[in-house]
C-alpha cells in the first residue's frame, strides 16, 4: 500500500454483500438447509454437489430469484419437483440467516470503533433480507447507520445513497471510506461520490477498462493497518 501520509478517517461504510458476509461459505451454510428440507425429493446428493449446483445458478447474488430456483429446477436430481415458488420462499427464509462472517469481522469492527471511526453499511437488496443478515453476522451494535437500496429508493452506484448515510453521520465525502467487493457499485460509485474507495476482492473481477484501485485491501484484518496514520 502507499506511503504517503493517510489521514485515518471518521468515518467507514461497508458493503454488505460479499464484503461484511463471505457469499462462498453463506452459500455453502444454505445448502445444508437446502439438502434438509428437500433430500427425501431428490436422488442421493451430496451436499458439496450441492453447494457447487446453487453457486453456479446463484451468478454471486446478481440473478433473479426466479431464475435460480428454475435452474434448480431443472438441474438438481429430482424425484418430486417443487414448484418454483416453493425454493423462492425456502431461500428468502433460510439464506439470510445463513450469513457467514468474513474472516476477522467482529473483531475489525471492534477495533475500529475502539478508534472512535464512525461505521456503517450502504446495501442493495430487501429491507427485511438485508437486516435479517446483519443480525445473522451479529454487527448491528457497531453500526451507526444502516442504509438499503429499498428503503431510501435509490440503489449503488448512485451518488444518492452514499450521501443519505454519510448525512446520517454527520460527516463529509472527504472524511469518510467505503468498503466493497464489487468495483462498479462499491468503489467506483463510492470514489464518485467523493468517498475514498477501498476494493475488498472477492468474486468479482476488477473492470480492464478502469485503472487498478489505489486502494486494496486483501482482507477485512488488512483495514486496520491502513487507518494507522503513517508518514513516508
């Protein structure tokens, strides 16, 4: 990373998808639920077949719910086929507790807030899946803000819904990060709206025909040597 003098900020957003949960292992969480309530329908199964079937049709979370439960549907080894609705409920009642935390999560959180660093998420998605995963991944009581896409109407990248929770905190674009997977809608759309942007890896590639982010972090541990004030 840099080593020009980095001014810790007061504040940090997060993402919440892929970035606070780990999708990989939320997945893999789910399909156990899933080979519970549905392995008397199907031909034997195992559950890493399983898990690998639902994390190809699930596209990271950016398919229709719709079109997974059809491709499971059509994929999966079924005796008694349920209607698509039925695995459109089952997932909407059982992923969102299914959230597994990144690596070292809690204790970031905790670190940071120690530093008196304001926190909160800026999400896409359903109020009631999105918070369901929050409290699933125990962080609500660090997080000052929560702002998701269908309560305020506006979605990421929209300069909007970064400036409704930096309003909430009472704090300019300049003092605050933003924490993300995904380039277009997290960094990118963060470092728009005047945010520093911090790339977090994880299943989605960076865009070639945008530059590499200043700002990369390998893991959510790593944010905590970055707010560290350093002088070259």
């Amino acid at each position: 990373m840099h080593e020009q003098h980095i001014t810790p900020p007061r504040a940090i957003l997060f993402d919440l998808d892929g970035t606070l949960d780990d999708r990989s292992r939320s997945v893999a969480r789910y399909a156990e639920q899933f080979h519970r309530a549905f392995a008397d329908r199907m031909a034997p199964i195992g559950v890493a077949d399983l898990v690998s079937l639902i994390q190809a049709a699930d596209g990271d979370g950016y398919r229709q719910r719709d079109a997974v439960s059809e491709d499971l549907r059509r994929l999966l080894p079924w005796r008694a086929t349920p209607d698509r609705q039925q695995l459109v409920d089952h997932w909407y009642t059982w992923f969102p507790v299914s959230a597994a935390p990144r690596a070292g999560l809690v204790d970031v959180l905790q670190a940071l807030r120690a530093r008196g660093i304001a926190l909160g998420v800026v999400t896409n998605g359903g109020v009631r899946l999105q918070q369901t995963k929050i409290d699933s991944l125990g962080v609500r009581d660090y997080l000052s803000t929560i702002v998701i896409s269908e309560a305020v109407q506006v979605t990421k990248p929209d300069p909007a819904i970064f400036a409704h929770a930096l309003a909430e905190l009472g704090c300019f674009p300049a003092e605050a990060w933003f924490v993300g997977d995904h380039p277009l809608n997290d960094v990118l759309g963060a470092s728009a709206a005047g945010l520093r942007g911090v790339w977090l890896p994880a299943l989605h590639p960076w865009p070639v025909e945008h530059p590499q982010p200043a700002w990369q972090i390998a893991s959510l541990v790593e944010l905590l040597a970055l707010v560290e004030p350093r002088v070259s």
